[in-house]
C-alpha cells in the first residue's frame, strides 16, 4: 500500500482520541515524511505541535535543531526544542540512554490525554525484533513495539509500522522534502545500525518479504503478550501489598514460578521502569524469602526494586543530595523536594502545621541528621523522630528523604506528617 496522507488518516482514526497530537521530530527522512504528512492532515485533526529533542551527542546537533525550526516555521507548526543530558548512567549503553532521555523530555512535554506520535515503520519492528532475539527477550521484547501504549499522561502512537523505510523514502521524494542524515546511523558498533546495513539487507536477498514476516512474527507475539498480561492483573489482585503499588512477597511466594516471572515482568512494566534481565528477575524471587528484617536491593539501570517488611517496592533509582543543607521556602510557594524530586505544596505544609505557631517568613527545608523530637500531641511527650517514623510504617530508605520544616534551630514539624507541639527552642528537650 502506497504511503500517503489519506492512508496515514486511516491509521491515525485507529488510534485513541486527544485534545492534541504532538510530533516527534528529528528531522530525518522518517519524521519529516509523518510530519509534512499530519500538516496536510490538520484540517481534519486535534492540535498539532512539534518536539525536537537536541541530544548534544554530534557536532551537528545544533544545525539539525535549526532545520527543524525552519521547517515548521515553514509550516506554521508550534516546536518545542529540548536540550537534554544524555550521558549514559553506569551499564548503560549510549543508544539506551539517548532513548532514556528522549522519552523523558516527551513524557515532561505531555499533557493528560494527548497523543505523541512517532515514526517508527516496519524496519524498525523489524530490528527490534531481532535485537530482542539476541538479547534472549520474552513475549514482552519479541512483541517489539505496539502501535500505540499507554505513555506518561497520554499515549505514544505509531502509525507508520505498516510502510517500509523504501516506502517511506518514496513519500519523502513525491513530496520532494529536504531532511538531515545522522552519520551515526551509518555506524556499525551500533547494534541496531548493524542490523540495519548488514543483517536485514542478507534477509531480504533470501527472503525478500524478510521485514513483513518478521512484523508477522511481532504482532502474534503481541497476542501471546496480551495473554500474559491478563494473568498477571489477576495475579496481582491476589498479590497486591498493603501499600498501593506493591506486592506482598508472601502472596507471590504461593504463586508457581512462572507466574511469578508474568507478574514481576507486568509490576514493572506497569510502574513505566525498564524491565531487568532474567538475573535479575530471579533476584527479585530470591528476595521473597527474606528475613522480614532483612532490607535487600536489586537494581539495574533505571530502577530498582527493595525488600522491606514482607513487601516488595519498586521505583527509579533516587537523586543523590545533600542531607546537611537547607533551603528556603518562600512563603505560599510550592517547591521540589530534592532528596525526591516529588512537589511540596504550601497548602499542605499549611494542614501539617496546624495548630501551631507559623512565623510568616524564614521557613527552611532540612532532612534528618539524627537526634531530631516532637511533641506531636500538645500534651504528649516528645519523642525522637527516628521511633515516630518507624512506628509510622515509614520504608527505611525514605526516613532521611522526608522534609522537615525549620525555622532558624526551631523545628516545626515533618512535611506531611506531624507539627511539633513542644515550646519553642526546645524540641530537643524534655520528654514529658
């Protein structure tokens, strides 16, 4: 089938609907053909806007963020351009971490409900496919990329798996586009590269509808992964922890192996965290008969998973920071907390500090250097915050990250949690 903007419009009526479409632009052949392609669509579609996202990797990295401000310019198109670190993280390889980041930047720029289009094509399947084979996927890595999920607020559509790169070249020429070529596509210590230029090009001299079977091959792993992925949403109805988004280790000990491998797999993935290797995963199982006092960690790049109390948590590695400083917090402002990077809200800390005295400027925000008591009952004693937090159920590894709000050596109270009764410059002093 011929690749044009009323084909391209049947694809895209097959995906969910959105206040507005955003394009993933890199200004190659592939992005330039689906964007030229939605421009002539737009008439008949929610909000466009464009996203380049500027990896700082190549000398050319500018010249090709400058070619696609002249091309939407062009078009009348809204772009964002996102300058983005992507340095690879320890045991992550260059390409990962461009995509890490890439994806990153897309879920930041995502509202609730709108779609991020992408254009991905059948070649692509078709090296994921085989770069998943290598690598010993499952279902979950040979089902290669569906045409759209679920992605940050909104969804990530593909609409263009059903055209080959020579199609897709074809369209760039009747619409006679100018594009930019990446040199690094052309390198070959790059797995997807050598796929691309050396392995696929042997395919297709025996078989030459190599990519169709092989995209074929992608959609009936696709099913088997949907099977695989009901299993485990009844699993975990049976496996869920007490804490949302957790699993009682317990529970998932019953479960036979397998299925304990389905629903780990299916926990992950559904948290948005990069699967692990099957190491790992099992692990992950070796975890589940641990001594309740027992904190072990596995982790990989861009996740990790801990053991606390008979419960499994599962979350992107935290930031580093500095637990000894403090820092301002303007009053009626909402500020990031940096040992989490989670919103700290004004109104919150408002309700957290009821009934106690406020100073209306000077508010400071620390974290736990040992030592630390409340009065968090007007009549109670005071206690040491490292008891209130354990008896609060507070996971070990969060009890240093939670703000505590100071004014001057005044302890005021925990973010979220308690006010601290006791008088002033005293909360280090009796206990009844």
């Amino acid at each position: 089938m011929e690749l044009d903007a009323d084909a391209l419009y049947q694809r895209l009526r097959a995906l969910p609907p959105a206040p507005a479409l955003r394009v993933a632009y890199s200004g190659g052949v592939d992005s330039s053909v689906l964007l030229h392609l939605l421009a002539s669509l737009r008439e008949q579609l929610p909000p466009l806007s464009v996203i380049h996202v500027h990896h700082g990797l190549s000398p050319e990295a500018d010249r090709w963020a400058e070619h696609c401000r002249k091309t939407c310019a062009a078009l009348d198109l809204p772009l964002e351009v996102v300058a983005v670190d992507a340095r690879p993280l320890q045991g992550e390889s260059p390409e990962a971490a461009a995509r890490r980041v890439r994806h990153a930047a897309f879920e930041d720029l995502l509202r609730p409900g709108e779609g991020l289009l992408t254009a991905h094509h059948r070649d692509d399947q078709a090296e994921t496919l085989l770069l998943a084979l290598m690598r010993g996927s499952g279902p979950a890595g040979l089902a290669a990329m569906p045409r759209w999920r679920p992605f940050g607020p909104g969804w990530l559509g593909r609409p263009l798996l059903d055209w080959g790169r020579e199609d897709i070249l074809l369209c760039a020429r009747s619409l006679d586009l100018a594009w930019v070529d990446d040199p690094g596509n052309a390198e070959h210590h790059f797995d997807r590269n050598f796929l691309r230029h050396r392995v696929l090009p042997l395919l297709a001299e025996r078989w030459p509808a190599a990519d169709k079977r092989i995209a074929h091959a992608a959609r009936l792993q696709a099913e088997s992964l949907a099977l695989h992925h009901e299993l485990a949403r009844l699993d975990f109805e049976q496996c869920s922890g007490l804490e949302p988004g957790t699993l009682n280790a317990r529970a998932l000990e019953l479960l036979p192996p397998l299925r304990q491998r389905n629903l780990l797999r299916w926990w992950l993935q559904d948290k948005g965290l990069p699967l692990p290797s099957a190491g790992r995963i099992e692990s992950i199982r070796r975890m589940l008969t641990a001594r309740s006092d027992r904190q072990p960690v596995v982790a990989w790049p861009g996740a990790e998973v801990r053991y606390w109390h008979g419960h499994l948590y599962a979350f992107p590695p935290l930031p580093h920071f500095d637990a000894t400083a403090r820092h301002p917090w303007p009053p009626g402002t909402d500020i990031s907390n940096p040992a989490t990077g989670a919103h700290l809200y004004w109104s919150v800390l408002m309700q957290t500090l009821a009934g106690i005295e406020i100073p209306e400027n000077g508010l400071t925000l620390g974290f736990r250097q040992g030592g630390e008591r409340l009065r968090i009952h007007p009549a109670g004693p005071t206690r040491p915050l490292k008891d209130l937090m354990r008896e609060a159920g507070i996971p070990p590894w969060m009890r240093g990250r939670i703000p505590l709000v100071w004014h001057g050596e005044r302890l005021l109270g925990v973010y979220g949690l308690w006010a601290n009764h006791d008088q002033p410059n005293n909360n280090t002093g009796s206990t009844s």
